[in-house]
C-alpha cells in the first residue's frame, strides 16, 4: 500500500481537515504517513493544498509532486495539478463546483457533486467529506475501522457535535457513485 | 507505551520543550515557524510557565539570557530572518557560558527571501552564528519525531557544556504532520545553577554573569578554555545516522529534509543496482567528521544535497579533503529536492566513476 | 556619626574620573538596597557605557548585558524569578538610543523592575560623542559645531514620553548636583525599589549626571552646568507616580 495524495482547492473547503482524516487514518493502520499543508500569507477563500503520504516503508518527501490521488476542489486546483498526477493515477472533481473535464486519458475521473450532495442532505460545507468518503470507497487506504476512527480523531473534542455530521456526509460519498 | 498521535512540527517541538523542563519562551511572530509560539501561548498558562511575546527578536534572545543567567530553562524560536536579528544575543550567550535553546525553522534568504523551506542557514548556524570566536551545539532534525527528541537533548547537552544549542529545522519539518510519542518518561532534570544571578540570599559571595574581559591575556585565556571544551565536544558528542553505507560507493551527505527525500533517493538507486548509501548529521556541530572518513573505505565519490546553493558541502570537502570526488546539488530559494533529481545525479556520479 | 560604605557596593575602587556622578548614584542605589534589606534577592543589570563595570560593584548578583538590551534581559530575570528585586542601571545612549524599543515595551507591559537612568547628555566611554539627550547647541565629537536639531534632531525627555504608558508605576527626574537634590535622589530610588517590591510596576529614576571629562568641564563647573544647562530642557520632577495617584482618590 502506497497513496500520494493531493487535496486542493479553496481555503476553508476543509482541505486541511480532509487531509488530517486521511493521515489520522492511515495512520492507525499501522501505516507510516506524512501530512504537509501549503503555507503563505493568509488569505480567506484563496487556494489551499494538502499533501498526505501513506505508505508501508518510511516515508521521504512529504511533498507531493506526482500524486497517485487528486482531489480538486475547484478548477484552478484542477488545472495547476492534471498534468502531474501518475499515469493510471485517480482524479477525483467536485463536479458540483467545476465544469470542467479531465483531459487526460491515461487516468482514471471520478466526478461527484460533493457540495451539492453535501447541501441536500442539509451537509452544507461538508462536501469535503463527501470526497473523503468516496476516496476511502475508491482506494480502500485503510481498514474500515480504522478510517471510522481517523474522522472521531480529528475532529477536536470542544466540536464533537460535529462529529455525527461529518460522519453522515462520509456515508453520501460511500454510497455515491453506485 | 504511549500512544501515538498527528502532530505538526512546530507544535510537537513546543511541547516536547515543555517535557523538557522549560517554562520560559520568548517570542517574535514570523512563518513558518509560528504555531510554535502560538502553541506556546496556548500551553505554558497551563504549566504555570511563561510566554512573553516580545517587542523584537533582539528583545526576545535577551530575555532568553536574563531568564537564563538567572537559573531556568529558556527558549526562543525564530525563522532565517529573525535568526540574523537574534545573533548578537547568540553570541553575548555564549560569551556569557550560558545555555540556551533557539530553534531556526528555516526559510529562504537572504532579505526577506521568501516563506518556503530552505536550508540555507547552515553557514549562519555553525560558522557565522554572531561576531566572535564561539561555537553553538546544533542539532538537525530529519522527522516530527526528532523533533521531539532532539529537544530534551539540546537542552541538557547546553547545561552540560553550558552553551547555547539551536535545532536547525526548516519549514517543511515545521509545517508537516507525522505520527509521534511523546515519550514523557525520557524527561530530563533541570540541573542545578550554582552560577545563576539568582540572589544570593546572603549565603554566597554574588554571582556575575558576564562577557566582558577587557584584559586581552585574560580574554585569550578565557576564549582557549572554551575552544578546549568545544574539542571535547567534538571528540565526545559528534551524531549522524547511517543509512546503507556498509557498502556504499557513493554516498550521499545530507541532513533535515533534504535527507529524507535523500534516503528515498538511495533506495531507488539500489533498486537499480548502485551502491548508494546516505550519512544523516543528526548534529551539524560538532560535525560527524569521523562517521565521513571512515566512510571513504568503500565511498568513491561523495554526493551532498541541500535546500541551498551548497554551504554543507563546504565540511564534507574539509573531511574528504581531496582524496574522492565530492558533488553537490541543490534546490533553493523554497523549492524542495525530489528523489528523482538526486537520484539523476546518483546515476551521473555513477557513469563518471 | 560613621561615614561606612553600603554593604551593597564592593570594596572594589571605582573606575569613575573624578567629579562622574556614577558613584553618588551607586552608592544611592547600594543604600536603599540595603535600607530595604533586599540585597540577597537582588539582581543588577549593567549595561553598556561607561557603567558597564557596576558588575563589579554590586554586592547583589549581577549580569552584564548587550548594549541597549538591559531592560529585556531585566525582564527575563524578572519572569524568571518573581520574587526577586531586578533592576538595570543604564546611560543615556544605551537607555534612549540603542534600547529604546526595550525601554518603551518594557515600560508599557509594566515589568516589575526598576531603572536607573543615568543622563548626562553625552557618550562617556567611547569618548564624548552626541547621545540622545545631548542638548541643542551641545558640543560634542560629532556635534563639532553644537548639536543642530534641524539635522541631528531634538534631545529626547525620557521621563515624559515614559509618562504616557499605562505600565509605568512611577516615572521621576531627579539629579545629584548639590546636597538637597542628592537627598532628594536617593528618596526617589528608594520608592522605585518599594513600589517594586510591593509588585506595582514599571519604576524608572532619571539621574542628570556630569561628565566632567567629556563636558571638558571643571568638577566644580559641572555641577552649575547641570543646574542652568539640563534642568530647563530636563525640568526636575515626578511624571508619573501611581502611588500618589492612589492617594488622591
């Protein structure tokens, strides 16, 4: 087992946060991960990335430069990242946010409707879950368990009422797509 | 056993400075080492510690020498710019004998330079650290965990030799997030001072804290012994990690980040059948000089990479002195090294040798 | 009555020229230290100047800091040891030039520490150069031709721009040019240590000194210089004084 992921898109689409789900649960696998955020000046609504490293060897790089994994949250992070994902590699979109396509055809697109699935089921600015549920559903990173567990270890205790949310908009993205 | 959990780096090193003992922090804000202050803020009101946010990184290092002088466990923690604003204090510490942690999560320079991770500030930490002849004890992290490690060992390896001691880190170690023990049954005591300028209670002649000797006899005699001490540091405390070296033909030398992506590198380059193997400083002085000598043994040539335009290529050639080839390569300026870069170069040397 | 140095100060001999104002003032500060028997839990800052050796004539502990960084490194004893009394004892160049930005921070958190600002309006140890404080029309080795404001700015009233900070408990200017005003030092340094040690805040004591040396003045003619120079740009006085203020109410 071997994930580079990457996550893009804006600032407070829950990036980071879908990141630290991915790693906590990678982790409790008994996997070796690294997490690594874009950092620079503070800017509300402007693009975000997250690498997150999950593999059975200890880990080099933490920086993601060749995912196997990408998750675009909006069209600019589609566009900057397309060309760098590995041949064979997985896109997923969040079709409900960019319209356009993946050009590629030597990668495998999903394209899920994440911020609309999320609004309907009353989920609004959870799609990032949504994705995640379905990256667990697409790549099978981590043992159920332990992927259950990630999300309950990385929502902080003082929001714990949240975490029934977060859990309900993982189980849209598990289900999509069928 | 305790359990693992995700921390950043900055945030594991704070907290890991708190195991340690120390209960005083002296701060700036500057990226990326924020969350470190940040945390700082958050945790020492808890531990009954202080966190004094700071006018300046010149006020901050003071502070850190006055809580110092006066007997406890001081910090401060800067990036590359605000590094340069703390070496005047970097040097009256040293001058002073005094132990101190500083921590540079490095970015790029020189100026303003950018906020991205470098490893530039290599010449700045063990040569140019402040005006004068001094030496700090500087250590370099490679992972979250080291992070943490490194921290205790700074801090009572600077009260045993009663010097300052920086973690070179970077803000790729600073910023990313690993699985990490905080292992609380390693904590070290805080030695006692009996130099401190901590009131004498009337029970001892006052203690002077001080690096003025405006004798030149005295101050040579003075500036000797320290540089006695540094030689017993030298022989005593040199630390690297080794890493598929037992047969190596070309080894790389690498430390903190760049050692990572190196050690990646490594294992691609045996995957295509080439000899390579990495020495990781773990300190960067005292520098592992006899690990890289005894290395030439099997070494034919020497790769170091670095988040610069190579200035710890500068030690390798000192130790290598001219009897094998030594290469560099660099990315700098905030662009990171990947292991398919180094490992070109790895197959470069290899054709030439 | 028997003349006996403070067990404060050392029997070390100061290196002070003859008619400096330092050694009224140490002896000032060792008095009240001793007055107030706090000598065992105090800690003195030098600084750098030509006071820089007061580390040797303190009996309490003593640290010698960078030039200009004596309130910072005050501050770290301070919040390293609460309980103990820390005081700096600084010049002008290093107080109002070169730590200026220490001063004024320190001043505004309301660091429990006390300052001993020694202004004689000229740089003693590296020879008599302009300092902050050194007067309009001053000559000095680098104000060859008396201190022109337009190009060298305006002297700065440390005591009065310090006033304004809320941390400040007590902000004062005093001088040792004659036996009354001696007097009315030492009271001064006395009640900065007090209000110290009753934890009220920021406290700083202005001095206006003499440089005979550097004044290119006679002991005598130093002391008159004090009185019709400094004390019109520099009027004598309490600035702020929380203590007081707490009486009134």
């Amino acid at each position: 087992m071997n994930m580079n992921l990457l996550l893009a898109g804006f600032g407070g689409q829950g990036i980071l946060f879908t990141g630290k789900v991915v790693a906590y649960a990678g982790m409790l696998d008994g996997k070796e991960i690294s997490w690594l955020p874009s950092y620079g000046p503070e800017m509300r609504g402007g693009t975000a990335n997250c690498s997150v490293c999950v593999s059975d060897s200890p880990i080099g790089s933490p920086l993601v430069t060749a995912p196997d994994v990408l998750i675009a949250m909006n069209l600019p992070s589609l566009e900057k990242f397309e060309s760098a994902v590995v041949p064979n590699g997985l896109i997923m979109v969040d079709s409900s946010i960019v319209d356009e396509k993946v050009k590629r055809n030597d990668v495998r697109a999903v394209y899920l409707p994440a911020t609309r699935l999320a609004a309907d089921s009353g989920l609004k600015g959870m799609a990032n879950m949504v994705m995640a549920g379905r990256l667990y559903k697409e790549t099978d990173f981590c043992s159920d368990a332990s992927f259950k567990e990630g999300i309950k270890k990385s929502v902080p205790a003082r929001k714990q009422e949240l975490l029934d949310k977060n859990l309900a908009a993982v189980e849209i993205g598990l289900k999509s797509g069928e | 056993m305790p359990e693992k959990v995700l921390m950043k780096g900055n945030e594991a090193l704070a907290e890991a400075a708190i195991m340690a003992g120390c209960r005083h922090f002296f701060g700036y804000p500057i990226t990326p080492q924020t969350e470190l202050a940040a945390h700082m803020s958050k945790r020492m009101p808890k531990v009954g510690g202080v966190y004094l946010q700071a006018e300046s990184e010149v006020a901050a290092v003071n502070m850190v020498l006055g809580a110092s002088a006066a007997g406890v466990r001081a910090m401060t923690s800067s990036s590359s710019p605000g590094i340069s604003l703390k070496s005047e204090g970097l040097s009256y510490l040293a001058g002073s004998d005094l132990p101190a942690l500083i921590v540079n999560v490095q970015r790029a320079g020189p100026g303003l330079g950018g906020i991205q991770p470098s490893q530039a500030d290599y010449w700045q930490a063990t040569r140019a650290s402040g005006h004068g002849d001094f030496k700090m004890l500087v250590f370099a992290p490679s992972t979250v965990q080291e992070m943490i490690d490194l921290v205790a060992d700074a801090f009572s390896l600077g009260d045993e030799y009663r010097m300052p001691a920086m973690i070179l880190s970077d803000g790729l170690l600073g910023q990313m997030m690993e699985p990490v023990v905080m292992d609380d049954t390693k904590r070290t005591e805080v030695p006692e001072r009996p130099w401190a300028v901590s009131g004498h209670g009337n029970k001892r002649e006052h203690n002077i804290v001080n690096s003025l000797y405006i004798d030149p006899p005295n101050l040579e005699a003075i500036l000797k012994e320290r540089y006695e001490k540094y030689e017993r540091i030298k022989e005593k405390e040199q630390r690297c990690e080794e890493y598929r070296t037992d047969d190596a033909e070309i080894v790389l030398v690498a430390y903190g980040a760049s050692a990572r992506i190196s050690r990646s590198a490594v294992d691609a380059a045996r995957k295509e059948g080439i000899k390579a193997g990495l020495i990781r400083p773990i300190t960067l002085w005292p520098y592992p000089e006899k690990a890289i000598s005894s290395r030439m043994a099997t070494a034919k040539a020497f790769l170091c990479v670095e988040m610069s335009t190579g200035q710890m290529v500068d030690d390798v050639r000192l130790i290598v002195n001219g009897k094998r080839p030594v290469s560099f390569y660099g990315r700098t300026g905030g662009m990171i090294p990947t292991p398919a870069e180094v490992l070109n170069e790895i197959k470069k040397m290899n054709g030439g040798i | 009555m028997k003349f006996q140095r403070p067990h404060a100060l050392t029997d070390i001999q100061f290196h002070y020229c003859p008619g400096c104002s330092h050694g009224i003032v140490h002896r000032l500060v060792a008095e009240a230290i001793d007055e107030l028997g706090v000598e065992g839990n105090t800690t003195g800052v030098a600084s750098v100047g030509c006071s820089v050796f007061a580390y040797n004539y303190f009996n309490c502990d003593m640290v010698q800091s960078p030039h200009g960084r004596a309130q910072a490194v005050a501050t770290g004893i301070k919040r390293a040891r609460p309980g103990n009394v820390v005081f700096t004892y600084q010049g002008d160049g290093d107080l109002a030039a070169i730590g200026t930005a220490e001063t004024v921070h320190a001043a505004t958190r309301g660091e429990n520490i006390t300052v001993i600002f020694i202004n004689n309006a000229i740089y003693g140890m590296t020879g008599g150069q302009m300092a902050p404080t050194t007067l309009p029309g001053q000559v000095t080795q680098t104000t060859p031709y008396g201190r022109n404001v337009k190009e060298a700015g305006h002297p700065i009233r440390v005591c009065e721009m310090l006033s304004t900070l809320s941390g400040v408990a007590l902000a004062e200017r005093v001088s040792v040019d004659s036996v009354k005003n001696v007097k009315a030092a030492k009271k001064a340094i006395k009640k900065a240590f007090e209000y110290q040690v009753e934890g009220k805040g920021y406290t700083i004591i202005e001095v206006l000194s003499s440089c005979p040396t550097n004044w290119g003045l006679s002991m005598q003619d130093s002391l008159v210089w004090i009185r019709e120079n400094m004390m019109s740009y520099y009027p004598l006085g309490v600035y702020r004084d929380i203590g007081a203020e707490e009486g009134k109410e």
